[in-house]
C-alpha cells in the first residue's frame, strides 16, 4: 500500500472512531503511593490533622475502581489529588507519588489534568441547554477542529442512544428555577459532556448521588463500556446497592484516610472472612464492609489485619518528560513521552478549533440562554421600563421649565441624578453576579480545555456590551422623552452607554473576585455606596476629609455626571440670560463641569473600563489556574 493511500486509510479510520464515543483507545494504568494530606494548624491552640495518610492504589485500564468508605474518611479528598484538583496551599500539604503508565506526572500539570474526563457530583450544566446541545458544544470544542458539523451530530446521536436520552435530548437540562429532566438524565448528561473526547481517564466523584436504583445500574453500565474501550475508570461512591456493588472490578476501601482494603471486588468475602467478619448470607456487601469500617475502632480493625502496608513493587518511576534510550546507532537519546496519545483520535489533525470559534459558540449558547430564560430577561428590562415611566411621570417636563426658578433647576438637576443612578445600578447590579453564578460551568469547562479564559472574558464583554446597550436605550427612549431633557439625544444616550459600561467594569472585577453569587449580594453595598457619596451632588467634593477626596477619580458616575452636565446645561449657560444663566453656570461650576475638560472626563471613563476589564481579566485567570 502506498504511503497516500495509508494516510487515508489511517484518516478513514480516525474519523470513524471519533463518531463513536466508545472508541478503541489507548488507555493508561494510574497508580499511586505514599499518598498524604495534612491540614495545617491555624492558630496557637490548633493541631493539624491527618486526611489521608500513606494511600496507595491502583486503577487499572480497561477495569472500573470505585473508592469507598465512611463520611470523612478521604474520598473525595483523593479523588480530587488524583484529579488534579487539590495541590499544597496555606492550610493544605499534599505529598504524593502518582504515576501513569509508571511514568511519574504531576495531577496538577495542565497536560496530565487533559487526560481526565472528571465529573463533579454538583452537575455544572446549564439550566437553558439541552443535553444534545451540552454534549455538541463539549464536542465541538474540544475535538479536532477538522471534525465536520455531520459528524459532530453523528458522534452526539450516538451518545444520546448509549445513555439512555434520545427522548429527553431536547429538552431542558433544568435547574433551580426551570423545571428540566430528572436528575439521573442530568447525571448521564454531565457524563456525555466529557466522554466525548474519549479520554484516558475517566473520574466521577459520587456518580450515583441521588439516582434511584435502575438509574444507578444504566449509569455503572455505560461506565463499563467506557472501560472495556480501553479507558481507566475511578469514581467515588457512599453506599451503593448490591447489583451495582458486584458490578465493580476494583474497589478502594479508605477509612479514617487510610486504605483498609485494595484489590478486585471478588476478593472481598474471603479478604473479610479470614479477617474473622464474614458477610452474612443475603447481606449487601456495601453494607457490610460500611458497617464494619465504622462499628469498629482503627486500633481493632488494625489488630484483626485490615490496613494493610503497600506490597507492590513498582520500581522507580520513570520521567515523564524525559525518557532514557539508544538511537538506531546506539548513542544515548531522551525521547518525551506524548501524553495526549489516544488511538481513538490517531490519524486526525487534533488541532483545535480557533480562538474566535471559541469566542462565537460561547456568544450563541449565552444568546439561547437569554432568550429561554425569558424571566431574567423580562424582569431586567420590566424594571428599567417601569423604573423609567416612574422618573418620567415625577419629573415629567422638568427639562423643559424655566432654569431661572431655583426650584425648576434643583428638580432638573435632580432628575438627571436619578436616571444615571437608574444606569449604573440597572446595568451593574447583573453584571455582578453573572460571573459567580456561572463560577461553576465555567471551572468545569475551562479545566477540561473547553476554551482559553480570554475566549470566556471576550464572550462575556460582548454579550453584555449588547444587552446593556439595548438596555440603556430603552431606559433613554422613555426618560429623555417625558422628562424633556434637552441635551442631543444621540450625545445623551452615548454618556449614559459608556458610564453604564465603566460600571459594569466595576461589577464584573468585583464578581470575578468572588466564588458565588451569595458573596457578590452581600458586597452589592460597596459597589455603589463610594459612587453616590463621592460624585458630588449630595455632599461637595470640597466639605469631604482631604484625605479621601481622592476617591473620586476612581469613580465613573463622577465623570458620567459631569458630561451629561455639560450636555444638559452648557447651552443655558452661553446663551441664555439673566438669572438662568447665572443658575446653570452655578451648577456646572459647583459640580465642576467645566467643558474644556470634556476630554478628559471621556479618557478617564474609557481607562477606568479598561483598567478594570483588564483587571478582572486577571483576576479571573488567577481563579481559574488556582482552581483543583
């Protein structure tokens, strides 16, 4: 055969196997030892403790291993050092010796974290998508960029066929405020999402969490084909039933973070019966072993030879990056080992798709999640809409009075300062807590290699760069015409847009700093308290402590403020006479609004929205890499 020819062979092949999610794969045996994690004492008074100490184990390829054992007794906590997700911080040390293919790798290297497919037991799903939506968009990501559209929906059909959601694959994936599919569909959807890649490893931390029996049975099955394909499966388990107990080739028993039993499930009866607790006739295993592993104390179960020391010999671990070997002429080399070999893929261009693809399918998921979710979005406009037919009734023509009465300006004034705080707080306020609420989807996807945190950080500014316009120009529509403010109408809603934009800036480096939304409510005050106070109009900038005073440079309503200002009230001020010109160039001067700084007042608004973009931008990235 020639060499073209075999190329398209290996090509005719590769694309075959990535249609099918149950693919021949290349898998890898992960091994551990010398496994611990130690809480590290804060304060005089405390002592550390132990979480895990000396764990070793071993998940072979082509097997399912569940990791058992008591509340608190380390599973998760291992689960997630295997995974990547945990690694020594201030109040967390973590040693270990983990290995694949006897290769040493680092869990939290970006590299070996691409080889696990790791499945949370909160399902990070959005509520709006679809399961055929959720597992396309994993897919489309995250496969060759030459993986066409006809086999994306090849591979997704067939996905939605093995797990069981043909008939809710187009419905909602549901939430706390959006009635969806139950909860084992959901389960199997976030299983769908990451299977797709056909990885290596596949991790799962509590996969039967609320699932009824038969749920639970379709999932550990579907888990077996992912492991006779050639995968590594590990997952976390509490108490399950007898069927799905005897389903499991390997099981991890860890009490009081220590393994008191590792080896294949069919072991089990013998290993405890020589240990003088035999499992009683018609008695579920998993309820035995549990019972065992709590009723009795470390020190009994040590003495009846539980807890066995680790026998294997695994030899030294080889470099991951580096591997010793002899050239075709017998001189010394390093070769580096590809982590990222899967033969499900092999023969396939495993570039990925581009950063502005990234960019585009996260813009049109956000735009369907908008559209569904149609009571965010009708009570974000109705509250702007109601808001502005309220300031538009109580100041109805105050543009229009004569700016020679006191009480006409002070009311013109006033006006003005309820539609920009209308601006800021209507456009802040959700920008604050998009980010935190969707903390949890976004960890997930970006540590599975979904997309770059500045394809996210882009998607975001973009979706919220439109809807607030569409938003502040609504709220302009209503005021600026009942209120009969007599700046341009297209300067006006210009000022309005950009300080709206500066706030959100505010908004957003607040929420990515964040880790839910319920944090993001309660410092809500502190975005907008230091605005009102230090923009001048209820106190004067001059009767503030010097020491403070600076705070006002790095507020957006101040300078907001001041353009529109001039907009509204630098005409009076020129042309008009007597006592109204005397007024609107009193309220300039005290509001120092002067026009020859008005380009100022533009660049400082555009560098707060930058300086502040750019920070959360930051912020976001440190979020992310620190996440495990």
């Amino acid at each position: 055969m020639s060499a073209e020819a075999e190329n398209k062979s290996l090509t005719k092949t590769g694309k075959e196997a990535a249609e099918n999610p149950f693919a021949e794969r290349s898998g890898k045996d992960l091994t551990w030892s010398n496994v611990d994690m130690k809480l590290e004492p804060r304060g005089k008074d405390k002592v550390g403790k132990d979480i895990l100490s000396q764990v070793w184990g071993e998940v072979p390829k082509r097997e399912i291993t569940a990791i058992m054992g008591p509340s608190g007794s380390g599973k998760t906590s291992l689960l997630n050092i295997l995974a990547g997700r945990l690694a020594t911080n201030n109040n967390l040390t973590i040693n270990s010796d983990v290995r694949l293919n006897n290769y040493a790798v680092n869990p939290t290297a970006l590299e070996v974290r691409k080889q696990i497919a790791f499945v949370a037991q909160d399902d990070s799903l959005q509520a709006t998508s679809t399961p055929r939506e959720a597992i396309k968009f994993s897919a489309k990501l995250r496969l060759p960029r030459s993986t066409t559209e006809e086999e994306l929906d090849r591979l997704t059909d067939r996905m939605l066929e093995e797990l069981g959601l043909t008939h809710c694959a187009d419905t909602f994936v549901g939430g706390a405020l959006l009635k969806g599919i139950s909860g084992g569909e959901r389960k199997r959807t976030s299983v769908g999402v990451e299977l797709v890649v056909k990885p290596s490893l596949v991790f799962l931390d509590e996969p039967t969490s609320g699932l009824d029996s038969f749920s639970a049975v379709q999932l550990v099955q579907v888990l077996h084909k992912v492991a006779n394909a050639g995968s590594s499966v590990l997952f976390t388990i509490h108490q399950p039933s007898s069927e799905v107990f005897n389903s499991f080739d390997h099981l991890i028993l860890l009490n009081h973070g220590k393994v008191m039993y590792q080896g294949p499930v069919s072991n089990i009866p013998q290993y405890f019966e020589d240990r003088g607790h035999a499992i009683p006739a018609n008695y579920n295993p998993a309820d035995w072993i549990m019972t065992v592993a709590q009723k009795y104390s470390v020190e009994e179960l040590t003495k009846d030879g539980f807890f066995e020391a680790d026998n294997r010999d695994l030899g030294l671990p080889l470099n991951a990056n580096e591997v010793d070997g002899v050239d075709a002429l017998g001189n010394s080399k390093h070769e580096t080992i590809d982590l990222r070999k899967n033969s499900a893929t092999d023969g396939l261009d495993k570039k990925k798709v581009s950063f502005w693809t990234q960019v585009g399918l996260l813009f049109n998921r956000e735009i369907k999640n908008m559209k569904r979710d149609k009571a965010s979005l009708g009570a974000r406009f109705g509250i702007t809409i109601f808001l502005n037919i309220l300031f538009g009734v109580i100041f109805l023509d105050v543009g229009k009075t004569d700016n020679s009465d006191q009480d006409n300006i002070r009311s013109h004034f006033g006006s003005l300062i309820m539609v920009l705080l209308s601006t800021m707080f209507g456009t802040a306020q959700p920008a604050l807590f998009a980010i935190p609420e969707e903390r949890p989807i976004f960890l997930r996807e970006y540590s599975t290699d979904h997309y770059s945190v500045i394809a996210y950080f882009v998607s975001r500014l973009t979706i919220e760069a439109v809807i607030t316009f569409v938003q502040v120009l609504v709220q302009n529509a209503i005021s600026y015409n009942l209120i009969g403010f007599q700046a341009n109408f297209f300067l006006y809603h210009i000022i309005t847009y950009v300080l709206a934009m500066a706030s959100t800036a505010v908004a957003v480096c607040l929420g990515c700093a964040v880790d839910d939304a319920k944090m993001a409510q309660e410092l809500l005050p502190l975005l907008f308290v230091p605005q009102m106070l230090f923009a001048g109009f209820f106190v004067s900038i001059d009767l503030l402590p010097s020491f403070l005073r600076w705070v006002q440079y790095i507020c957006s309503l101040t300078y907001g403020l001041r353009l529109v200002l001039i907009a509204e009230f630098q005409d009076c001020a020129d042309n008009d006479e007597g006592q109204a010109q005397i007024n609107c160039e009193n309220l300039l001067v005290n509001q120092k609004s002067d026009a020859d700084d008005q380009w100022w007042f533009w660049l400082v608004l555009a560098g707060l929205f930058v300086v502040l973009r750019l920070t959360a931008l930051v912020v976001l990235k440190g979020k992310a890499s620190s996440f495990y």
